[in-house]
C-alpha cells in the first residue's frame, strides 16, 4: 500500500515490540524503504540489547538514527540528512508514570506536564514541520494515539495529551493542506509495548478491552493491524484523508457498556489466557 522504492522515516523505535517496529515492517513488505529513529545512542543499544528475537542479520539490516524530538536541531538534521521521503510516522510517547500517571490527577509536577505534552504532542508539529520541504510530493504524516475521548483509569495525563495530540492532527491537517501533506492519526487498541507496560495497572486496561471490543483484540499479535492501517495512511489510497483519527482497536471504542457474554467474540477467551500466560499480567 505505501510507495514502492519510496523512503518513510518511522520515529520511535525502542525494541522489538515497539509499534515503530511493526509499522516499518509492514512498510518493507509493501515495497518501502525505512529509517528508524531512536532517542539517543544509550537507546539504540537497548535496541540491540533487547531484541532478542531478531537475529544478528536482520539487526544489522536496520537503518536506525538518532532523534531527540525535544531538539529542534536533531529534528532538522535528521530529514536533511536521510533526504526526500514519502511518509513519516510518529510512534512516540512519554509521561513520568509517578507524577502523570497517578491515582490523583493533581500535581505539583509542572515541569513534567509539559515534558509530557512537549514530547507526546508539540513533537508532531516539530516533525511536520521540519519533513514537509523534504516530501516533494506532499507526502504523509501518521501518529499514534489511544482513545482519548473516554477517561481510563491511570491513563490521567497521557489521555490528555492524546486529546491534545488528536487536535493537533486536525490543526497540521489544515495548516499543511495546500502543500499536500496529509496528517492523520491511527488511536490503537492497547498493545504490549515498552511504553504500555509503564501505564500502572496495564494489565487492566487490556483486560478491559476484552469486555468492549466486538472483534477479538490481542495486546500481543494486533500491532499488525495497526501496521496494516499505517501503511494504508502513508500510501496512495488514502490520497484524500486527512485531519483523521482512524480507530483500530477491534471496534471498542463505539460500544455502551460492556459486551454481553453471547455478544464476546470467538476466540476471546483462547487469546485472552494466551495474553495472561504471554505476559504475566499481574493481578488486578
Ligand atoms: N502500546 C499501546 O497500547 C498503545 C496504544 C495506542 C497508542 N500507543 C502509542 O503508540 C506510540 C508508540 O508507543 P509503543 O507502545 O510502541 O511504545 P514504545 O515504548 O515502544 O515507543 C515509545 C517510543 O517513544 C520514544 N521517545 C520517548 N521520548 C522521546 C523523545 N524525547 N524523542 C524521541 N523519542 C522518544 C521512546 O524512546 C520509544 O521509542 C506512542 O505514541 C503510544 O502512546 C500505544
């Protein structure tokens, strides 16, 4: 679905089980080209280090640079030098779990408020606006985001700067319109990541899931479909979408209330202890 030969710069890469991975594999099935970007160099290691399913040859495959989004500079740098692309991908997110992920939203924590929405929103105007002279054709911008309409327990500020980051798609999406770069946003159900499992009590919101969403969801194999709508959102046939949260997250997001048990999906049941087993989710 993305461009054959062209070249997609996929952010937010920490190990093999980050959505950035799945995405910039599904962007190398389709045809694409891919640079990865990781934080800092500490983090590329971590790459290495944790991937252990990935074989030597297959890492070593990887172009992966360095990318502080909190640094305009590095920003600017990094689409200078990976020259002109076809799409980018902003898998990123951050949020001190002890003072934005608490049981009480209150903090005295300013500065990590505005660390969070610094690099899990601002970024994306940052990354729109230093790749868009580098997409000659226009190009296309896809972020990541999560439900951000309803209140999750401990989500607290990332729900926030999800909402915020959603009205940042529509705001880049008219801004950058004429010049024909789209922007939109894919909000996923909850995937295990690096990145889900700092979210206190994840394993709840996973099991969550599985009370509301009409199609099977598993946290653990779904990245795919998600990597299947990135490519759709980078490539040609979504030429004329943009502003757009696109919702794939096995239709959770438009039920009241939870599923009755004849209304679970097939299937929920073998995925959810495949889950349980997979992970060791701890109790609720
Ligand atoms: N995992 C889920 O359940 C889920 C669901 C919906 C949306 N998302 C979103 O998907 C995106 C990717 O998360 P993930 O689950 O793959 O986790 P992940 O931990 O694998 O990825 C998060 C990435 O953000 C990077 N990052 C943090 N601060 C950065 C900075 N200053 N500069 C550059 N990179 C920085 C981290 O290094 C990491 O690579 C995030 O936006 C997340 O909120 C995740």
């Amino acid at each position: 679905m993305v461009q054959k030969d062209s070249l997609y710069v996929v952010m937010g890469l920490l190990d093999a089980d980050s959505i950035a991975y799945a995405i910039g594999r599904e962007i190398q099935r389709g045809g694409g080209r891919v640079v990865y970007t990781v934080q800092n160099d500490r983090l590329k290691r971590v790459f290495f280090d944790r991937s252990d399913r990935l074989t030597p040859e297959e890492k070593a495959a990887l172009t992966i640079e360095f990318c502080d989004v909190t640094r305009d500079a590095e920003v600017r740098d990094l689409f200078c030098r990976v020259g002109p692309v076809a799409g980018v991908v902003h898998s990123i997110a951050f949020a001190n779990p002890k003072t934005c992920l608490g049981d009480d939203l209150y903090t005295e924590a300013l500065d990590d408020l505005k660390t969070a929405f610094h690099i899990s929103c601002a970024s994306l105007a940052t990354v729109a606006h230093y790749a868009r002279p580098h997409m000659p054709g226009g190009g296309a911008v896809v972020a990541l985001s999560f439900e951000s309409r309803k209140a999750f327990p401990f989500y607290n500020w990332m729900g926030v700067n999800k909402a915020a980051l959603e009205a940042l798609v529509r705001a880049l999406a008219r801004q950058y319109g004429r010049q024909l770069m789209r922007v939109n946003a894919i909000s996923a159900g909850p995937l295990t990541t690096r990145a889900a499992k700092a979210i206190p009590h994840y394993a709840h919101l996973a099991r969550t899931w599985r009370k509301l969403s009409p199609l099977p969801w598993d946290p653990l194999e779904d990245k795919l479909a998600v990597a299947h709508a990135a490519a759709f959102l980078l490539g040609p046939y979504s030429k004329k979408i943009t502003g757009q949260v696109l919702y794939v997250d096995g239709g959770a997001s438009v039920v009241g209330g939870n599923l009755l048990p004849q209304e679970r999906p097939h299937g929920a049941d073998e995925i959810a202890a495949l889950v349980e087993q997979g992970l060791s989710l701890s109790p609720e």
